[in-house]
C-alpha cells in the first residue's frame, strides 16, 4: 500500500524529527541524573544512579523500537491483505 506524500515543507520535517530525537535523548539521560541526585541526598553509593540508567535506557530503547515501526493503521491493514491473500 502506498503511502500518501508528504507535502510538510523540509523545515517542518527537521524540526518533528528534532524533536523525537530530543525526546529519546531526554528520555535515555533525566533518569540518570535524577538516579545522581537522588544517591547525592540520600548518601547511598551509585544505587539509584545505577537504576536510573537501566531504566533510561531501557525506556529509550523501546521508544526507539516504537518509533520506527509502522502506525497500528497500517499493521492492521498489512495483516488484513495478507489474510485476503492467503484465501482460496
């Protein structure tokens, strides 16, 4: 299936994937910092810090994943082709 054209001006592009890509950076890095500060008020070595960049990373990932995969729309018209196709 074709996908419509895009007729956003190339500014308009730049900035949606400027902001996606602030959003995961953001969202890969806070956790972290929040992680240091928290072990810095509390006295506690490296725990939260440690946890934060797990979840950060973790978070980023899938946020990641879920960015490049296509809308749920397409899924389901994908899958809908694809059993049309596979009948008699």
């Amino acid at each position: 299936m074709n996908e419509p054209p895009d007729d956003r001006s190339p500014l308009a592009l730049a900035m949606e994937w400027t902001s996606r890509v602030t959003t995961v950076s953001l969202e890969m890095v806070l956790p972290g910092v929040l992680g240091y500060w928290v072990d810095q008020w509390l006295g506690t070595r490296m725990v939260f810090l440690v946890l934060g960049v797990v979840f950060g990373l973790v978070s980023g990932m899938w946020h990641l994943i879920r960015m490049t995969q296509p809308p749920a729309a397409d899924r389901r018209s994908r899958q809908n082709s694809a059993e049309e196709d596979d009948k008699p």
